[in-house]
C-alpha cells in the first residue's frame, strides 16, 4: 500500500503550479520554471519586473509579475501563446463599468484602451483584462435596455 501511495504522489504529487504574469500587457499563466527560463532567456532583471499584489477577497490571484519583452509579439511572434488566459475586455463610460449592449455605435465619440498600470492600480484584478474608456459624443446617454453590439477587432 505504501509502494502504491508513494507511486501516485510521484506521478501526480510533484507537479506545480502555474504563477500568473503579464508580458507585454497579455496575461499568461505559466509553470514556474518556465518564468524562470523566460526570465533568463529575456535577461529580465528584477528592477524591470513590477509586482501588482491584489487583496485575497477581491479575486484568486494573489499577485502578478509584469514584465515587458519587445521580441514577444501577441499578433504574430508570441512563444506562449498556449500559456494565453483568455480575458474579456471591460469598458467605462461616464466612470462606471457598462456593457457595449446598452450603447448605440454612433453615439460614441471615441474609445481608448486605459494603461494596464493605472488599470491595474485603479481596479485591482478587474484590470487584468484589457478596459476601454468610452466617450459619448455630446448628449448621448448610456440606454435603458440593450440596443446592439459594438464589435472591437
């Protein structure tokens, strides 16, 4: 019995677990001797990593590595892309968090992706996924109900 509890925890028991980072602004979760070798390929050094720490109620990362790469493309050079956590992005108008649903496309003015720092700092885990602030044009309101989809290539 112990020969086969011993088997089970060598075949199953030492495998680790994949740590959260963002490289580039694309958010990854990643074995951590993988982040290691990353690191050391890129020679990242610890001054060019920046640690965002998020408070254990507010979502199931604890902390996130941010680290910058120039020769990682996420359209086409990404060489973990299969590490990729799949996001969805979040948008604010008139400060708060709304659906794209409840907005007419012609009413928007125009529509910028927030820095992944200040959306990080300014709210937390949510800031992991890309967020666009939206302007409406002047007068235009967010509606009452659902009038469309805004498509983001």
């Amino acid at each position: 019995m112990k020969s086969l509890i011993l088997l089970i925890w060598l075949l199953f028991g030492q495998s680790e677990d994949p740590k959260y980072i963002l490289i580039n602004n694309i958010l990854y979760k990643i074995p951590e001797s993988e982040i290691a070798i990353i690191k050391t390929t890129n020679n990242i050094q610890e001054k060019d990593i920046a640690i965002f720490k998020f408070e254990k109620d507010s979502c199931n990362i604890l902390s996130v590595e941010w680290i910058k790469i120039p020769t990682v493309n996420p359209q086409s050079n990404d060489p973990y892309k299969n590490y990729r956590v799949k996001t969805l992005p979040l948008f604010i108008c008139e400060g708060k968090f709304v659906s794209t649903d409840y907005i007419y496309p012609e009413d928007i003015e125009s529509m910028r992706p927030m820095p992944k720092d200040e959306a990080i700092s300014k709210y937390g885990c949510k800031g992991l996924n890309p967020i666009y602030i939206v302007t409406l044009r002047y007068g235009k309101k967010i509606q009452n109900k659902p009038v469309g989809i805004i498509k983001i290539r």
